[in-house]
C-alpha cells in the first residue's frame, strides 16, 4: 500500500491559492525569468498559466510581476511575497512528506 497526499493553500472562503502546479508554475518562473518558458516546462498552455498567476495576484497580492514584451522584451519575476509563499508551499510539502514517509515504513 502506498499512502499518498495532495497540499493546496485555500483562503477564509475555501477558495484555491496555490497548489502542485502553481508552485510548480512560480518556481519555474523564478529559474527562467519567463512565463512563457515556465508554462512550456510546467506543461501547461501559456493561456491557463497566465490565468492562473493572475489569480494568484488577485487572491493573494502582487506574488508574480509581469513585463510586457516590446524592444526589451517581456519577462516574469517573482516578487517577495512570491517567493515567500512558495518557500512555505515547499516547506509544507517536506513536511507531508516526511510524515507520509514514516507511515510507510511503520
């Protein structure tokens, strides 16, 4: 038998902040710098992660900053907030598996 867990952060309401794929989403924002390319490495339409971080900037505030393309070209960056929550989603994350990892030895 093999004991599994899903971790998501949910406000006063119950509505979903962030989850697997929105971390995984930040944390390939934070390595390259793009939404475009951290949607690509994430495997998820460009579409759906944009939509995606934008609800996390409504739900949570200012956690990605976006720049529009142009002669600079656009980009994605975290913003402190971001990182700090993905640092407590990863946090948490050890912590299950920790857990889940004595359960399965005992």
């Amino acid at each position: 038998m093999k004991i599994r867990a899903r971790i998501w952060f949910e406000d006063e309401e119950g509505h979903s902040l962030i989850g697997a794929g929105g971390a995984r989403l930040l944390s390939e924002i934070d390595s390259t710098g793009s939404l475009k390319e951290a949607a690509k490495r994430a495997k998820m339409s460009y579409r759906y992660a944009f939509k995606r971080v934008d609800l996390m900037n409504e739900r949570l505030g200012a956690v990605v900053q976006m720049h529009h393309g142009g002669v600079e070209k656009g980009g994605a960056r975290l913003t402190p907030l971001g990182k700090e929550v993905l640092a407590r989603y990863r946090m948490v994350e050890a912590e299950v598996e920790r857990a889940l990892s004595k359960c399965q030895k005992s």
